[in-house]
C-alpha cells in the first residue's frame, strides 16, 4: 500500500490525469468516484474506481501505477515500462488471450506512468480461488483452461513487441544471486544443479513470466482474464509452464498446477492448443527453476525495504519466504 502521507497528493494527482485521459471517452466532463488502492501487488500500484460518463452511465474501471522513483520492478529492462505492457496485453488480445481492455494510458507527471483497464469482475486472491463454493465448478476445469491459455500466449508474434528482453534466465537471475552479497548456499547448489542438468532449450516465444495462481481472474466459469504482462520476454515456453507449477503457487493445496489440478490436464490441453509437445522431465527442470528465481526476487523485494528505498510490510513478508523457497 502507499504510505498515507503520499496517498493524498496521488490520488489527487491521478484524479486530474485520469479525468484529462478519460474525457474523449466517456466526456468532455467525466466525473471520477473515489480511487480505491488495492492490494496484492509489490511492483506496481492498483487503484479501482467508476467513471460517470457524460451521458449518465457508469463504467468500473481500474488504473494501474508505475512505482514512485526508487522502487525499481523486479526485473529491469523493456518488459519495466507501463507503457510496454500496455502494448503487449494489446497484442494478447489479437492472439485470443482474455485480458482487460485496455482504456487509455499516459503520465500521470513525467517519469511516472499509468494504465487504465476496464474492471473485470471476479476473484484473483488464490486462497479463495481454491476454497471459495462459489469457484468449485469452475475449480476442475482451471487447469485446461490455463493450458489453452498458455498455448495461445506462446502465439503472440514476438514482431508485435520491439525490444522484448531475450536474456538467458538462469544467466540472469543466477548473475542476480551472485551480486547479492549475501550468502545463501541453498539457493547456490541450486544454482549449480540447473546450470549442470539443464534440457535443450525450446523455440523461443512470448513468455507472460510471472502466469500463475494470483495473477488470473476467476469466476464460475473459469478463468476470465490474465493479469501482470510486466515481466514477459522472450523464452522458453516450458518457463511459463513451470512457473505456473511451481510449489510457491499452490498456496498449500496439494494439486501441482496451481493447487487447483493436474499435469495431465494442462500438458494435454496445451498441445491440444497447439502449444508445443512437452518433455515432463524439462517441465520438472523449470520448476526447480521457478523455485530458484522466486526466492532470488523475495530477496530483491525484501531489500528494497530494508534499504529504506521502500518501507512495506507486503516487501518484508517476502523477504520472510526466502527460506520457504530454499526449503
């Protein structure tokens, strides 16, 4: 959340440009309901509000922030920019991934970027999405549909994105552990396996880097729309697979994909979709994988709080899950 000493000066500030980039819209004169911070999310700042167009109706609507100066993204480099993410859910979009329209985006004042996407309703606190009554008909069929979903994300044309990060991961977030200064040797010998063990890359595609449990919107009818483009890049499309398996993401449920179902029921919809034939001992390499790079980023996330850059109970408490990773 926004410490209460900057919450007003934003919300202010993020009034007037959303009422200057809405006006075409929905008005020369849109009238904007109360911003409503949102929870949930470490890199970036979400805000839900309505929008009274001029003539008489009313739109949900949420905006998305790009962090204050100081509080860099996890991963540096294009996939950083707002902006960039704006046009890669675009592009989603034309490939037949469900994601939030997209309203309009802009600055809010220089260096400081926003997004708005229409509201789309239902759950994306995971715990509820695998316990919730009203989600336990939809709950059996989330992992084919994430399948489906995934193979249709790894048909973005990489064209429709200049300048999408092509970085080896294990070089990246393995150079990431070394400059650290700190030991943790869990985290090393990990490091070590992956580096001896690791399988033939696959064809490089879009990768969304960080699909999950968390980052769906789930209603009745399964999932509705996919969250957080800002760490997509070029890659593996077992990244994406693995990242959605990974331990981390199951929020203690016992189900390996997303706590809510079963290999078989996503590797088959996947290649049904047309996604890539998936080697099981590479998607069980990029869980390990997955396990790694998220204990290296709670690190990164726990240090921006204890270096004072950013004061957060949500950065702290990653920090606490450093050890969960490396157990």
């Amino acid at each position: 959340m926004t410490p209460p000493n900057q919450t007003a000066a934003l919300t202010n500030a993020l009034t007037r440009a959303l009422t200057r980039a809405l006006a075409g819209r929905y008005g020369e004169s849109p009238a904007i309901g109360e911003l409503r911070e949102e929870t949930g999310g470490a890199s970036r700042m979400t805000w839900s509000f309505d929008v009274r167009a001029a003539a008489g109706e009313t739109h949900g609507l949420i905006a998305r922030v790009a962090p204050p100066a100081g509080g860099a993204t996890v991963r540096p480099g294009p996939g950083a920019s707002l902006a960039h993410e704006v046009a890669l859910m675009r592009a989603a979009a034309a490939a037949g991934v469900p994601v939030p329209a997209v309203i309009a985006a802009g600055e809010i004042e220089p260096g400081t970027e926003f997004v708005v996407m229409e509201r789309v309703a239902g759950e994306t606190i995971p715990r509820r999405v695998l316990r919730s009554p009203e989600l336990s008909g939809a709950r059996p069929r989330l992992a084919a549909q994430c399948g489906r979903i995934l193979a249709a994300i790894h048909r973005i044309p990489s064209g429709a994105i200049p300048g999408l990060d092509a970085a080896d991961p294990v070089a990246t977030w393995g150079g990431v552990l070394e400059t650290l200064g700190e030991p943790h040797p869990a985290l090393e010998f990990a490091l070590r396996r992956l580096r001896r063990a690791r399988p033939p890359a696959g064809r490089a595609v879009v990768v969304h880097g960080d699909f999950r449990n968390g980052n769906l919107i789930v209603g009745p009818d399964g999932v509705r729309a996919v969250l957080d483009w800002e760490l997509a890049h070029l890659g593996d499309p077992l990244e994406d697979l693995g990242w959605l398996c990974a331990k981390a993401w199951r929020f203690g449920a016992p189900l390996p994909v997303g706590g809510f179902g079963g290999y078989d029921d996503l590797i088959a919809a996947y290649e049904r979709a047309g996604g890539a034939a998936v080697d099981r001992a590479a998607l069980r390499w990029w869980e390990l994988f997955s396990a790694f790079k998220w204990a290296v980023i709670c690190v990164l996330q726990a240090q921006r709080h204890l270096s004072g850059g950013e004061r957060s109970v949500e950065l702290a408490a990653l920090g606490r899950r450093v050890a969960e990773n490396e157990w």
